[in-house]
C-alpha cells in the first residue's frame, strides 16, 4: 500500500470521467483538488457522500478547489449515478485499479470473514502545485465533506 503523506507529489492519473471528459492531475494544475475515493456509486454511504460533496460545491467551487470522485465502477455506472442523483462533479471510474492502487485506497478488506479487494474510503486534498495537503484514511462520512472543504479553504 501507497503511503501518501503531506508535501509529498500526489501520484499522477489520467482517467476518463463519466462526462467523457479526461481528468488528470497535469490537466487539474493551478487549482485544488479533492480526489474522494469510494467503494461503488449507489450504496447507501457512497451517495450520502455524493450528496454530501455535491450540496458543498459552490463553496469548493469559491475556493477555487475542484471535486472528483473515483470508484472502480465503470463509466456506464456513473453516468446513471449521477445523472439519478443530481451530482455537479464529475465522476471517474478506474476500473483497472492503477490510479487506485497508485494512491494506496485499493486494500485488502473484510466482511463477515470474508476476505475480499476493495476501496478504503479516503479522501485526498491536493494543492495547485500538484503536492499532497492533506489525506483522510478511513473516511466516516458524517461532516466530512464539511471538514475537507475547511482544510481547502485554508490553503
């Protein structure tokens, strides 16, 4: 697993968004970033988070900060997302699991014994120089868009 820490290079990504647009980090240069990494669109916590994201980005969006979420779902998948949910960021499937893998959040879980590969919820806030911020492993999703969009907003 990937170690990100505070000041160190966030790893680069190029990944098509469910827009059909291309998100990259080079193409993100000059403005914050979230990267909000989640298990799969449509479960229950995965959309409290999108909704959750979603009713912030005008503040992100005044803090000159842009919000991505990334799941290993396939575009298709996030398409219908946020289309049924109303989400004004865009969505980016990995479903390869390079950029997941790159930034540690592709882990080794476990559910009722069974062991199993998937997404820790973690969310990453980058810097417009392209140097991480700031990391939250082990996201709970109560407040903690509301605490990502604090720590932005100081930058």
């Amino acid at each position: 697993m990937t170690n990100l820490a505070p000041g160190t290079p966030a790893p680069d990504f190029n990944l098509v968004a469910d827009t059909g647009e291309t998100v990259s980090l080079a193409g993100c240069r000059g403005r914050k970033l979230v990267l909000y990494f989640y298990p799969k669109a449509g479960t229950s916590g995965c959309t409290v988070e999108a909704h959750d994201f979603n009713r912030l980005k005008p503040d992100f969006d005044a803090a000159d900060t842009l919000v991505v979420g990334v799941s290993p779902d396939p575009d298709k998948a996030l398409a219908k997302f946020r289309a049924k949910e109303g989400l004004t960021f865009p969505l980016a499937g990995d479903e390869d699991h390079a950029m997941l893998e790159a930034y540690g959040v592709w882990a080794e879980k476990s559910m009722y014994g069974k062991k199993y590969m998937g997404v820790e919820r973690t969310t990453v806030l980058i810097d417009a120089a392209g140097t991480i911020a700031q990391v939250w492993p082990k996201v709970k999703v109560a407040g903690h868009a509301e605490e990502v969009l604090a720590a932005a907003k100081a930058l």
